[in-house]
C-alpha cells in the first residue's frame, strides 16, 4: 500500500534543540501514535508535517506532494488539532464552525451537532472564555468532522474527563470505520495509547528510537521469574531485580536458560507503559 | 479575484469580531484628530516643526494601533512574534497568498477610514488651509498622503507576518527606527527649510498631475511590493 | 462484545488466540450463522490490539471459512459444515488436555498417575451431578 505522508530524513534544528534524522511513513487505515517524554519534539515534527516550519534537511511527502512546496492543497486532506490552540480566542464555537467548514468540502455537519450535543458544547461563547477541556472538546468538535483523509490529533484528551475520553475514543473508532482514513496521535494517556495505536513511533530528545507494531513491541519483551540470577549478564537483559529478569530480547534469553539449566518459574510480557518506559530511559 | 474574495470573507471573521469596538475607536480618533488639528493654522504660520511628527504619528501609527490587542501581534512560545490569524490560518486549508491578503484587507480597514478622516478635517478644521488649496491641488494633497500610507504604514502591515525574533534585537531595532526617523526629521527640516506637510501642500499645489501620477504609482507599487514581502517571511519563519 | 479474552503471558501468538476462540465461539453454537462482527477496528479497541493482527485474524477466519464479508456490509458469521464444527471441538478439548498433560509431566507423574486422576475427577463430577 501506498503510503500517505513519508517523513524521510526530516532534521531541523532549533536554539538548544535538535530534531531527527526522522523517517516515518503513514499508510491509510492506521492509527500511529507518537510518544516521548516531553520536549522529544514530537509537536514540532507534526508542525513541520504542516508546514508551520521549514526543515534544514529531509523531505515530507503528502499524498505525493511535497508539504514544503508552493501548492499547499494537499492541506484539504490534512486535519491538525494542534496541542496549543492559537488565534481562536476571540470567537465563538458557532463562528469558528462557520470559518472552518466553509474551508472542508466534506464537512460532515451532522457529526459536529453530534459532538456538541454529547459532549455539552456552549456555542455562543468565545472560545477564550471556555476551560480548557471545553475548548479541547470545541477542537476535536470541529476536527472529526472535517472528514478529512488524515486526522492529526496532538494531546486531544489531556484535558478530558473520562467519560468525555470514552466517547471521544468511539467516535473516533467510528470515524476511522466509516472510509479508508489514518490517524496520527500523540498522547501521554497509556489507554489511548492502548486502545487506538496500531504503531508506535517513539521519539527521545528529538531522535527517532524506533517505529513498532504494537503487538511486536509487547512481544520483544519478557519478564523472568528464575529460581537463581546467573553472576554474569543475561543475554537480552534490560534489568534485573531480585529473582526477575527483564529481557529485549526473549529468544536470546530463552535459549540461554535453556543452555545454562536456569530454571524459569515464571514469565510474563510486559504492560505497553512499561515498556516505552525502559525505552525512553 | 478568487483569493481577494476569500481573504475577505477571512478579514470579515476579524473585523466582525470587534465591530463595536471600532466604531468606538474611530469616534475616539476623530475627537484625537479634531483638537489636534486646531492647531494647524499655527504650523501653517510659523513652521512649528512638533506637528509633523505627531500628524505622522496620528496618520500612520495609530490605526495599527487601533486594532483590538487580541489580534495585534504578540509574542508566542519561545521568540517567535506573530499576529495569531496567521498561525491559525496556516493550520487550514488556506495558501499563503490568501492569508496576506486577508492581513492587507484587515490593515486597510483600519487605516484608510482612519486617515481619510483626518484629511477631510483638516479642510473643516483649519480656514488658512482651506484658503490655500483648490480642488485639485486637495486631490493631489489626499494621493501623496495616501501613497505615504501605503509605503510606510503597510510595513506594519507586512511585519505581522512575523518570525522568530531575540527580544534585545527587537528593542535594538526598534531604537534605530526611532533614530533613524529623527536623523530622517532633521535633515528634511535642515535641507526643505520647511514641514513635511508644508512640503506636501507646496508639491501638489505646484505639481499637482505630477504628484497624483507619482502617488498612484507609489500605492500600486508599495501595495505589491508590501505583500511580496510578507509572503516570503511567512515562508521563512518557523511557527514553532 | 465478544467474550474473548486474550493472555498476554501465553506464548501463543495474539492473532492465534482471536482465531481459536472465535472459531470455539462459533463451533459451539454461540455465535450462529449470519451473527454480524464487530469491525476490525472496533474489536483492535476492545481488545486492544493493533488493527494489523486482528486483520490477520479475520482473514485466516475467512480463508478457513468460518466468517465472511460483504463488502460494505461488514463482516458476518458463515454458515459452516458440521465436519468442521466437529474438528474445532476435537481440537479445542484435546488441546486442554495436552495443556493438562504438560502441567503432569513437568511434575514428573507417569502415565498412569495421570489417568487415575483424570478417572477420579469424572467420578467426582458424576457424584456432584
């Protein structure tokens, strides 16, 4: 399958940060998440996707185009939620709805009534008056909507109460159900994380650390209970604590317990959350 | 045509926003104006060389002033100054030249009503001038001001698009501009042995054809070149 | 939702588990001929696995039989042969016996160590019924 956006080599420098090389490519029906520890630049990776900036080097492809080039249609096919909602402030939800999907030839103006109605919307007040969850609410309200292609969501639920994140999480399963579409998140809640990404994309102070499928990434790793630690380092090892190994590299550690008579009492996999924790160590 | 047509309806979003509070200002501007221009009978008879800088001030600096500070430029994360419409337009489907344009719309309504009524008070305000100018050596006298209000005031206009800057440089620049208008003041005064207006007046009294051509030229000049430049920064600068 | 509960601490590969318990599901009557799905990306949240592997699932699924899609429709229940129904449950109780046996031997007990239990919890069960 074609891919939709193709990060290739992406690097961009800023005053005391610098992101990439970066390479990731987006194919339609995923959903990619992007996690890090704050400041690993995964806001400014998505901004460069939208040409908000230019990179010092690598190129981003959109549906073929190239995102830093004159024709910027391709911005049709692109919706960006963005982390910091900037410029909103001075109008109501009922005037941004106006501007906003004046600009989507597919606006889907049933959903948006959806939206607002579930999740309590007022309309008729500035946008800058709303608390923070009321204007994430606002945002993806006029987001999901837009029907567009590729869905970019930085931070949607920080400020989301549950139940808010649980329909947020449906509609979202809904919409990526309705047509062939994908999805690029980046979250700090483990259970988006969970439930919504089929790839992770890790990133650790502005480098890539890998791009994995989630089941491949939950199997790569395994916990040991042993009835002894061997002296020497296990091939494999990530940590050890106690009577418990954790291993990168199961079938390295497998095959040498096996080799050295260790005897496994128990295994286990390990939860995702801990896992992009030994990553982003 | 397309593109003016949507930078229009975008500009409507902005100016729609705060209509009330513009009406205000402009009524707030024409008191301004009014009792500032009571004096001009004086600069008329001795040169009083002050009233150029506050005119240029009141003709060109306060309408951008006018604007509502939410939509005024403003320093964002880190270094980077912008006006927030053009982040947020750049996060829809809407090209650069689009945005430009809708700045350039929102710039002129804030200006042109502005200054237009300021030279329309000058011919109530003060008889002398009134005495001294034809119709249209007044035509002439309303292009060249206009054509000063393009070439400078659209600067500002072109600035909002804004770009990653250190705030020691910002204050630095900004001391040079004030400089360099002083410098700009004294040399005109020392060289014309008269006031920026009076200068003006005397132009398009004795060129008037001449004057209104020179300015047509100049407002469809700095109008371009005003918007080219903006468009490149906003290419340039990271939105970061 | 579907009552599959997936183990995380199993080697089995995730997309062998969906396969078997579906196909147990269906074998046992639970889930009849024409039953729709759940979408591939509803049951990857439900499940919380990715799109990839339960893609993966269903398509074996649906190679073997056992579900079809209608295109547009979603994906439904098959009607399938009673052959097949046999051999799902053949296979699912000799695998939980193959599974006891493992625990048995790693405990060092003979063959017929094990049988006399197995014989003593049918007598238990017949008892308790």
């Amino acid at each position: 399958m074609p891919s939709w956006i193709e990060i290739n080599g992406l690097q961009k420098s800023l005053d005391d940060f610098q992101l990439g090389p970066i390479s990731l490519a987006i194919e339609p029906g995923t959903i990619t998440a992007l996690v890090g520890n704050n400041g690993s630049g995964k806001s400014t990776l998505l901004k460069l996707v939208m040409n908000l900036a230019n990179a010092d080097a690598g190129t981003i492809e959109v549906f073929g185009e190239t995102a830093a080039g004159k024709d910027e249609s391709w911005k049709q096919k692109l919706a960006f939620h963005p982390q910091k909602i900037i410029g909103w402030d001075a109008y109501t939800g009922t005037t941004l709805k106006e501007m906003i999907s004046s600009l989507y030839g597919e606006w889907d103006e049933a959903l948006f009534e959806r939206m607002v109605g579930l999740f309590d919307i007022p309309l008729d007040k500035r946008f800058g008056k709303l608390s923070q969850g009321m204007q994430q609410k606002l945002s993806l309200a006029l987001a999901l909507p837009r029907n567009t292609e590729v869905l970019i969501l930085d931070e949607p639920t920080a400020f989301l109460d549950i139940p808010s994140k649980r329909h947020f999480m449906d509609l979202l399963i809904d919409w990526m159900d309705a047509k062939e579409r994908a999805v690029i998140i980046t979250s700090h809640q483990t259970d988006d994380l969970r439930k919504l990404a089929d790839y992770i994309f890790v990133m650790r102070d502005g480098k890539a650390i890998g791009h994995y499928e989630k089941e491949a990434l939950l199997e790569s790793y395994r916990r040991y209970w042993l009835d002894r630690l061997p002296d020497g380092s296990v091939p494999g090892e990530m940590s050890r604590d106690r009577q418990q190994i954790i291993s990168g590299d199961p079938a390295a550690t497998e095959h040498y317990f096996a080799v050295q008579n260790i005897t496994v009492i128990d295994h286990a996999a390990l939860d995702l959350e801990e896992i992009i924790d030994l990553l982003l160590k | 045509m397309h593109t003016w047509k949507q930078a229009a309806w975008l500009a409507g979003f902005e100016l729609k926003a705060r209509i009330k509070r513009s009406l205000l200002m402009l009524a707030f501007y024409t008191i301004v104006g009014f009792i500032f221009l009571t004096s001009f009978d004086n600069y008329l008879a001795d040169n009083f060389y002050a009233f150029d800088l506050l005119f240029l001030l009141l003709f060109i600096m306060f309408p951008a002033w006018m604007k509502p500070k939410i939509f005024q430029m403003q320093k964002m994360d880190g270094d980077l100054w912008t006006v927030p419409a053009v982040i947020m337009l750049q996060q829809l489907p809407v090209p650069k030249a689009v945005i430009v344009k809708s700045r350039f719309i929102i710039h002129s309504v804030y200006s042109f009503p502005y200054q237009l009524m300021l030279l329309v008070m000058l011919l109530v305000v003060s008889s002398s001038f009134r005495e001294m100018i034809t119709p249209l050596s007044y035509t002439a006298f309303v292009a060249i001001w206009l054509a000063v209000s393009v070439a400078l005031g659209f600067a500002m206009a072109a600035s909002e698009a804004g770009g990653t800057f250190d705030t020691k440089l910002l204050a630095k620049s900004m001391i040079y501009l004030v400089l360099g208008v002083a410098v700009f003041y004294a040399a005109f005064q020392w060289l014309a042995d008269e006031g920026l207006i009076y200068w003006t007046i005397g132009m398009a009294q004795n060129w008037p054809m001449l004057s209104i051509g020179v300015s047509l030229l100049t407002i469809y000049a700095g109008w371009n070149y005003w918007q080219r430049v903006m468009k490149k920064d906003i290419e340039k600068a990271d939105y970061l | 939702m579907l009552p599959i509960r997936l183990s995380k601490e199993s080697r089995e590969p995730i997309y062998h588990q969906i396969e078997k318990q579906l196909k147990a599901l269906i074998a046992g009557g639970h889930l009849t001929a024409g039953t729709p799905l759940p979408s591939i990306r509803a049951l990857s949240k439900d499940l919380e696995i990715s799109v990839i592997t339960i893609r993966r699932a269903y398509q074996d699924l649906e190679a073997q039989g056992f579900i079809e899609t209608a295109h547009g429709k979603g994906t439904y229940v098959a009607e399938i042969k009673d052959v097949l129904k046999q051999e799902v449950k053949t296979a699912s109780v000799s695998e939980s016996f193959e599974r006891a046996i493992e625990t048995a031997r790693s405990y060092d007990y003979s063959d017929e160590e094990m049988t006399a239990i197995f014989h003593a919890i049918l007598e238990k069960r017949k008892k308790g019924e």
